[in-house]
C-alpha cells in the first residue's frame, strides 16, 4: 500500500495531466458531432479489424473439417457416377451397382524411382484389398499393391511394371499406359494405337473398357506429342498427365464388385480353349 502512495506522489503531476487530458477528450467528443464520428468510426474499424482476424483464425482451423466434408461429397458423387446413377437415383436397382468407393489419403508418396510406390492411410479394415484402383478428382493415381490391416501401397502409373487399358475418349481407340520414359514423371505413355487412327495434339485420354479395375473414362491426360512406328504400324504416345504426381494428398479407392465374377468367367474360359 506504501508503494502505491509513494508512486501516486511521484507522479501526482503526470497523472493530474492524464486525468485533465481525459477530461478535456470527453467534453470535446460530446460537444463536437465531427469528433464524435471520427471516435465511431475509428472504433468500428478497430472492432471490425478484430472480427476479421477472430473470423480468419476460426475458418484456418475449420479447414480441415471443411475438406473432410468435400472429399466425402466428392466421393458419392464419384460412386454415383461410376454406377451410371445420374439422372434419377430412384429409377436404378440395387442389384446394378458395380463399384464402390472409399475415400483415404497419401502418406507417403514416391516419383523419381523406376518403381515408385504410394502409400495410403486405408487397409484391409477398410475393405481395401490387391487390385483395386486409385485415383484423385484429377485422374488415375495407381493400383492397390499390398496391404496390411490400416495401410496399403500403391503401384504408381509412374513405375515400368504399370500397364493400364486406356482409350483416346473422341474415338474410343484403345491401348495401353505405360512409363517408358522414366526420366519425366509428369509424362506417360500410350502404345498399341493403330496408325490408321487420327490423332491431334491435345486429345483426351481416359480409361478404357476393357480393365477389371477402372471403371470407364476416368480422364488420365493430354495427348503431348506422338511419333510413328513405321515398323509396327503403332503409334507412340506421349501422355501430359491431369495429375500432379509430386503433389497428391486426397485419394478414392474403387472397388469392382464384379470383379471375382469376370475373372473367374475368364479362367473357365480359356481352361476350356
């Protein structure tokens, strides 16, 4: 108590000047509408400008949650469309759906190798097995590779083991997507096509019908530039990927429920050829 008495004393000046400065500001604001709207006003910009920050800060944490609510739209979008559920969901029977879909994302992701792998954050808890095909809201991204209970890897597009059916989406002529030129891994390519095809720099290229695991026209690229192989008649495909495979984040597995079905049916065919 000594202490405050003694600082009130010491600066018994400094603070009588304070206190007749307060003074003099409040009968000026009162007796003035010009200072008081400048007061208003400067008070409203100052709340405002906390608000905004407040406002900013709550929608950078909520970002997460925000996506999480978009990527799980995106992914029954994608199941329906996948299942031709288009126009009237009503009309369709249950019996007609051949995929499903699951939502999952990339932890660890690898592009400069021969045989690059990605690693997703689903496994077999969630119904994730070999042979199931993954891709993002660009394209395709891969094939299931291995799993264990909470994980599985993915063989990239960008490995030289990939061999994926894929179709030039104005004609429908189809080949095969392969990585042949190990050196750009924003670059695939696409063989097998006929030269009797017409081709035009910039054509789509998509998944093609005849894959167990894909379903039809998911898009892949652009055509970048193509050469002729005059000893084969094929021609050879450089492929602009959609995707970009050094940054990939949310990822949807797709899962043919006919798949076993076409397999076996396959088996028993050429086991009687």
């Amino acid at each position: 108590m000594q202490q405050i008495i003694n600082f009130l004393i010491r600066y018994k000046i400094f603070l009588l000047y304070l206190f007749l400065l307060l003074i003099s500001c409040i009968f000026t604001f009162q007796s003035h509408s010009y200072h008081q709207s400048k007061f208003l006003n400067s008070s409203n910009y100052i709340t405002g400008s906390l608000y905004t920050f407040s406002d900013n800060i709550t929608s950078y944490f909520e970002l997460r949650e925000e996506n999480n609510k978009l990527v799980e739209e995106n992914k029954r979008l994608r199941s329906k469309l996948f299942n031709n559920v288009v126009l009237s969901p009503a009309l369709i029977d249950s019996t007609s759906v051949k995929y499903e879909v699951t939502r999952g994302r990339v932890i660890n992701n690898s592009y400069a190798d021969q045989r690059n792998y990605i690693t997703i954050n689903k496994g077999e808890n969630d119904s994730i097995f070999q042979d199931m095909g993954v891709i993002t809201d660009k394209g395709i991204l891969g094939i299931v590779e291995n799993t264990s209970d909470n994980f599985s890897t993915v063989q990239s597009i960008l490995s030289d083991k990939s061999n994926i059916n894929a179709k030039i989406k104005n004609s429908n002529h189809f080949g095969s997507l392969v990585w042949e030129n190990t050196r750009d891994y924003n670059v695939v390519q696409l063989i097998d096509i006929p030269r009797l095809v017409p081709l035009t720099i910039g054509d789509t290229i998509v998944t093609g019908a005849m894959s167990s695991i894909f379903p039809e026209n998911i898009p892949i690229g652009t055509i970048k530039r193509f050469d002729l192989d005059n000893s084969k008649s094929f021609y050879f495909i450089d492929v602009e990927l959609f995707n970009d495979m050094t940054n990939i984040d949310n990822i949807y597995i797709i899962r043919n429920l006919n798949r076993k079905e076409i397999l076996e049916l396959e088996a028993e065919t050429e086991a009687n050829d």
